[in-house]
C-alpha cells in the first residue's frame, strides 16, 4: 500500500503558511505633483488625453526635467548611452507611465527597466543571442498582404498603425514600428493606407478559413478614431469573420485615451454592430507589473465595458528584474481580476530580437514559475505563460518535445502549416528552436556559443565592444 496522508483536526488556515499570500491590495494613483516637471500640472490636464500625449517624453532632456534630482547623472547617461548603442525602440513615455515609477529608485524600478532601459542593465557580456533577429517571429515573411501577418490556420494580425503611446523596449515588433533608432532602420510600408486597409479587407473577405482578427500595430489607440471604426466596421461585414480582438497597450500607458468621449461613442457603435453581428470582440492589454494598475486604468476597463466592450483580457511579457518571479505575477493577476475586471491571458516569454538577452529566462525557469502560480487564482483567470517559438506560434511551456539545458536549445513541434510553408510533407515531423539566454546556460554551455558567435560577425560578446568611456555609465 502507498503512503496515506492524514488531515488535521483542525483545518489551516493561516495564509502565511502559504508560499504566496494573497492580500487585497488597495489601488493608488500615485500623485504627479510630487515629480519636479508636473508640480504644477492640474488635474483636468492630467486626464487630458491630449495633454499627455503632448508632453510625453522622448528624450533624457526631458526625463531630467520631470524627475529633477531623483534622476541621477550616472542613470540619465546610461539611459543615453543605451539609445545610442543597443536601444531597439527609440523613447516615448506618457507622464501617466513615467507617474507609475518609483522616483526614489529608479536604477532597480521595474517599469523604468522596460520603458527606459540602461545600458548598466544589459548583460556585460552577451547583449544579444547570435540566433536573436530583429523580425524574431518571421512576420514579414508571413505577410500575405502588406500589413496583414497569416500565422495560423484561421487567426490573423493586422498592422493598423505604427506606433505606440509608449515604446516598449523589448517589443517583438521592433523592425517596423516606431521611429528610427541609431541601432535600427525601421521598415516601412510601401502603400499608402487606404490602399493597404482595403487591400486587407479584400483579402479577408475572399478567405473564409480565416474567423479570427487581432488588430494591433502599433497600437490601435494611435490610429484616428473615425479609421479604427470604419476598419472594423467593414471587417464585421464579412461573414465568416467571429472574433475581432483590438490591441493596445493604451489602457494601462494612456487610460485618458479611453476617457474621451469622442473615442467611447465609436467605440460603443463597433460594440452594438458586433452584437448585432454576433461577432465577439475583445480588447486585449499590455501590463507587465502591479504599479502600472492605477484607479485611471481601472476607471477606463469600465469606460469601456459601459461601451459594451466587456472582454478585456492582459497579455504580459515574463522579464528579468521586472516581473520574472511567481509573486509578482500573482500581485498582478490579482489587482487585474479584483479592480481593473481585465482577465490574465498570456504571458510570453521575451521574443528573440537584438540587444534582449538581460530580460530573457530561460526555459525551465518560466516552466517552475507556471507550476508555482497554479491554485491561487480561479481557472478562467490563471494566465498561460508560453512561448512564441518561431514558424510555430505560440505553445504552452511544458509542451517542449526536447530540451538540452547545456547549450540552452528547446525543440518545438506543430500540427499546422503556416503560409509561408508549402503543403508537402506532414508539419509535425519537423522541429523548431527556441534559444535561453546564454548568460544563464553553465559554463559549458556558454562555452560552446562563444565559439558559434565567432563565426558570426553582426553578434559580438558586450565586453568585446568598443565603448566610449567606462565613466560615462558609470
């Protein structure tokens, strides 16, 4: 016979015993006028929508001008050293974000980590994997109309707009959207919009596989108003159409957007034509870490739900030093589900681009952080982490065909072609990769890609790079 387990007389239930505590933790918007640049900024203009896209920041002069002294020389010049060296996405912040970080210390803030990143903060030496690229997922290859990426069978991206409120620096889609960076020379889209928008839907109207659109960009708070309705307003005319999902990071970088009542008319009328459709449409987010839900944030879900867009739904990125823990993606989940009413969905591990290894996990790491954050939330609002792994899509972490933890390498299988293969041969013979970060492989590991990245000429260990002055970051 095996073991018996034996229940106590008395049931426990002292949650501190437990290896996470839940709490309800009470949402704060944190006041502006304590930061030197908004001192004097009123409270009209703080929800202005307006406003804060006008005096979003952009550069390091104006970061000092907002934190003042609690911006320290040595961080405002690795900020700036960064964006000349490694930077993927050139710096756009709201003063709504930059008001969710911790002035007091901004060199360990999680939010600053991933919105302003520091050259102290990559990996000293390796900043990038040799098999990292700037269109990690392939998504240019699989366009089937400029603007419009085909990476499952019946799913598919639209690209409405190029760019974001804020610029994340680990976005999956640095090669295309935002500005140019020294790093990157931004692709661009050949044709203008309105022949690309009706391109796109000429398209989806003459492939009924297709019942699924994600509209993003970009993000869709960053295209006009009146173009985002009459976009979706003809995808809902096509019958095979059953879900829309519009993308923006906006709800928790710009919860004002969402505020104006111009934008929550449209928004309502795309609302009553889906149901009137019977098309589920849901809008999905970007939050990465609890300081970002404020009572803005929360104020604006219910703004839109009010407009009879009742899903919302969080997808996050698992990053080093911001939220790769089991406690802090549960202080997330939580304030998600109990104030903002935004369901935790997915959250992904770091995509493969340039200059991304100091935010990446490995593998078996998020694979325990999964299993640790299982039984505290209900079902329906446990998030899946998963991996987006190249010409495959994504996949729940625990289904790796094979694993060597040396060199880091996971290998992946499908059951789909995508559109860029041809239909020959049965897609689940073939393997796909996925790479950890080599900083956390062993050192025989870490060994063995030191030579591969000899051989590649564009992926240079960090420490190998010339710099110009170690003082100056310092």
């Amino acid at each position: 016979m095996g073991p018996t387990t034996t229940l106590a007389a008395t049931p426990r239930t002292d949650a501190a015993r437990q290896p996470y505590e839940y709490r309800r933790r009470r949402v704060e918007e944190p006041d502006w006028r304590r930061l030197p640049g908004y001192a004097s900024v009123t409270p009209a203009d703080w929800r202005d929508a307006r406003w804060q896209r006008r005096c979003s920041v952009t550069d390091v002069h104006g970061l000092s001008n907002v934190f003042g002294n609690h911006l320290s020389p040595a961080l405002a010049r690795a900020i700036a050293e960064d964006g000349h060296r490694f930077a993927t996405m050139g710096m756009r912040v709201t003063p709504h974000m930059l008001n969710t970080m911790d002035e007091k210390d901004l060199w360990d803030d999680p939010v600053r980590r991933y919105l302003l990143p520091a050259i102290t903060d990559r990996e000293p030496l390796w900043h990038t994997h040799p098999e990292a690229r700037r269109d990690s997922l392939h998504e240019t290859e699989m366009s089937v109309v400029e603007g419009l990426i085909w990476r499952y069978p019946t799913k598919v991206l639209v690209e409405l707009a190029l760019t974001c409120p804020v610029y994340c620096g680990h976005c999956t889609r640095m090669d295309v959207v935002g500005p140019d960076v020294p790093t990157v020379a931004k692709h661009r889209m050949s044709l203008r919009r309105h022949d690309r928008l009706d391109a796109i839907v000429s398209f989806l109207a003459s492939t009924p596989s297709i019942r699924d659109v994600v509209i993003s960009g970009g993000d869709v708070a960053d295209a006009p108003p009146d173009l985002l309705e009459a976009f979706v307003a003809r995808v809902l005319d096509i019958e095979h159409i059953r879900n829309i999902r519009l993308a923006t990071k906006a709800i928790v970088a710009l919860p004002q957007h969402f505020l104006q009542r111009s934008v929550l008319r449209g928004l309502e009328r795309i609302a009553r034509k889906a149901r009137s459709a019977g098309v589920e449409i849901a809008v999905h987010t970007h939050a990465n870490h609890v300081r970002s839900i404020t009572p803005l944030v929360c104020e604006a879900t219910r703004a839109l739900q009010d407009a009879g867009l009742g899903i919302i739904r969080n997808q996050g990125v698992l990053l080093q030093n911001v939220n790769a823990s089991a406690e802090a993606l549960l202080d997330l989940c939580f304030v998600l589900l109990d104030d903002a009413h935004i369901t935790p969905y997915y959250f992904y591990m770091c995509d493969m681009i340039p200059h991304a290894e100091h935010w990446r996990i490995p593998l078996h790491r998020a694979q325990t952080i999964q299993e640790q954050i299982m039984g505290y939330l209900p079902g329906f609002a446990t998030p899946r982490l998963v991996c987006d792994v190249p010409f495959v899509g994504k996949r729940w972490l625990h289904q790796v065909q094979e694993y060597d933890r040396v060199r880091g390498v996971s290998y992946w299988t499908k059951n789909y072609w995508t559109s860029v293969e041809t239909m020959v041969g049965d897609p689940r013979e073939d393997r796909h990769v996925y790479f950890d970060p080599i900083p956390s492989l062993p050192a025989e590991g870490q060994a063995y890609w030191l030579e591969q990245a000899k051989s590649i000429s564009n992926v240079v260990p960090l420490h190998l790079i010339p710099t110009r002055g170690a003082s100056d970051v310092s």
